[in-house]
C-alpha cells in the first residue's frame, strides 16, 4: 500500500487574498465547488478577518453559505478573535484556524498584536470551539524567516506549536511565509518542533517564493509529515507579508507526490480544471 499524503487545499484563501481584483463571490463558490469533486478533504475557503484589513475576503459568509457541501469534505476558515469565530460559526463552518507567527515583527504586520496577545484571543477561540465541538487548526507564521525580523529561532517557532497544541489546536501547520527555506533550515526547525509534537499533528506550509517548496516538502516527508498546504494554481501571499508569493500549487504538488509513489487521493484532471480556473480568476495576471 503506497503512503497516503493529505494535501490541504487553501488556495480559495491564501490563494485568493492577496490578489488585486475585486473577485465576486460566484467565482470563488465555483471554484470551490470544482475543488470539492477533486479527493480533497479539507478546503480552506474563507476568512472572517477584519475587511478593512483584508477586502478580499469580505465575502467569505457568502462563500460558505453558497458552496454545494460534499461529504466528506471539510471546510474551514481562518478567525483571528471571537468576533470572527462567531460570524464563522453562522456561515456554517466545519473547522476553524487561528493564526500566530514565530516573530513579534510579523505578528505586529498581520494582527496587530505581540504574540502573547494573539495567543490569549486564540484561547478564547479553542475554548469556544471545544464546548461546540469544532475542530481548530493553529498557524505559525514565519518558521523559518521574518520579513521585518529576518531569521527565526527555531525554539521560538517550537514555544508557539507547544502553546497552540496546549490550548486544543488538533494539528499546527507550519508556515514558510516568504518561502525562505531551504532544506537545511526546514529540517533544522522540525528538529526543535518535533521535540514538542509529534509529526502527524503537523503540515507543511510553504510559500513558494524561492523555487523550494517540494525539496522542503521531501525533507518534511523523510521526517514523518504527512500533511501538506497547497494552493491550487499556485496562486497568492500573504498581504502583510512583502514579497512573499504563493503555496507551492496543488497539482505541481500532487504530480511531484505520485511520482515518488505517495498516494495524494487526488483526481488529476479534475484538479487541473481547477487550477485553470483559479489563475483565469487573477484577471489581469498572467494566466
Ligand atoms: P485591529 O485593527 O487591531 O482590531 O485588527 P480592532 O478590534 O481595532 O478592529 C478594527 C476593525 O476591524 C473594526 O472595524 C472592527 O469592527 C473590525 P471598524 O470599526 O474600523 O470599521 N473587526 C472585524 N471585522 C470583521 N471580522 C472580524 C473583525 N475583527 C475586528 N473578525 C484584526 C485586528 C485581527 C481584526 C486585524 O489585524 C485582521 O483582521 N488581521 C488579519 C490579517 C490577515 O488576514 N492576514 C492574512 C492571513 S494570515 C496568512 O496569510 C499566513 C498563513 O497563510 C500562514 C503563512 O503563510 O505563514 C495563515
Ligand atoms: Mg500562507
């Protein structure tokens, strides 16, 4: 039996809020819907954050309200306080994520908050969860590198993953923000984060920005992770983080896996009509 990989789709998100155009509603719900058909088990398709911060997302209740539900399939948004969770929780939400960075520059830049800060709301939102039942994935940004902070400590990034896994997050995704790493420096910081949990409660999310994300993918996987974030497409940043271009794409990703003999679940085509849907969304962009 070939090694099942979970490829977490989160381009309806990440994917989507860093692009300039002003995309409507239907588009997204259409392309989560194509998402939906393609063997993905988690789509990350909204985000309840504050619209003054991030317009893309402002449609994100109208998003989960819209999709055709596939069994199975769950999906998720981010929420970075209560106000969210809640507006989340109305939209009928599967699971949420909280989002925290391994450097104070970054988790000033995107939340407007030190990192303790954050971590009280996100405790605030665990606790909510876990009397509803509603799984929380945690974020740690910048687990290799800060644009305003430059290097991160890898026991910085393994303090945050311990804090989030205490306060109830079943899994931690570890962000790559401006895709900075290097197999060396990704191996390094598992080094440290594995001492605080083990790799199957842990993803791989990395920015592509230098052309690294499947070495840092291999290397992840020779260490035991079995989860990866990809956008499909290819496509979005990070808004407050500069310079920082998208996930590593989920069909590049998936190919990448088969040929190594992983077993990803994944429908192909239907992942390719998705992924020409996502970059036809980008408008002016390069197609
Ligand atoms: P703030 O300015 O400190 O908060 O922002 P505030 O409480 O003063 O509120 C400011 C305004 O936002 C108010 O509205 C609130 O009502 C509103 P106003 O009175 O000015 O009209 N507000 C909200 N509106 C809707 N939904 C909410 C909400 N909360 C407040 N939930 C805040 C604090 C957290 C809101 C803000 O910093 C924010 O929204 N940040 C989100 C930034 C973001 O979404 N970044 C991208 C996602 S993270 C990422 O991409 C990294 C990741 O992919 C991993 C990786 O790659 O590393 C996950
Ligand atoms: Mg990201």
């Amino acid at each position: 039996m070939p090694t099942k990989i979970e490829l977490f789709e989160v381009g309806p998100r990440d994917g989507l809020q860093n692009e300039p155009r002003d995309i409507p509603v239907a588009e997204k719900i259409a392309l989560v819907d194509t998402l939906s058909k393609s063997g993905l088990r988690h789509i990350e398709c909204a985000s309840f954050v504050s619209p003054r911060w991030v317009p893309q997302m402002a449609g994100s209740a109208q998003v989960l309200v819209g999709i055709k539900r596939v069994e199975n399939v769950r999906y998720t948004a981010l929420t970075p306080n209560l106000r969210g969770f809640d507006d989340a929780l109305a939209a009928k939400v599967d699971e949420v994520a909280v989002f925290a960075s391994a450097s104070e520059g970054f988790s000033r830049a995107n939340l407007n908050a030190t990192i303790a800060q954050s971590l009280a709301r996100f405790r605030d939102i665990t606790s909510a969860a876990k009397a509803l039942n509603i799984p929380v994935r945690g974020y740690v940004s910048c687990i290799v590198s800060c644009p305003f902070d430059g290097p991160t400590d890898p026991a910085q990034v393994a303090y945050v993953v311990r804090q989030l896994r205490d306060m109830g997050c079943y899994a931690v995704s570890l962000g790559d923000t401006i895709g900075a790493g290097t197999p060396d420096s990704i191996q390094t910081m598992l080094g440290a984060v594995l001492d605080v949990a083990p790799a199957r409660d842990l993803a791989g999310h990395y920015h592509d920005t230098g052309g690294r994300a499947l070495a840092n993918i291999d290397v992840s996987i020779a260490l035991g992770l079995r989860v990866f974030d990809t956008s499909v497409g290819g496509l979005g940043g990070c808004p407050y983080a500069p310079g920082a271009s998208g996930n590593v794409a989920t069909e590049t990703t998936a190919r990448h896996l088969a040929a190594m003999g992983y077993d990803t679940g994944l429908d192909l085509p239907v992942i390719d009509a998705a992924a020409a849907q996502a970059r036809a969304m980008r408008g002016t962009s390069d197609v």
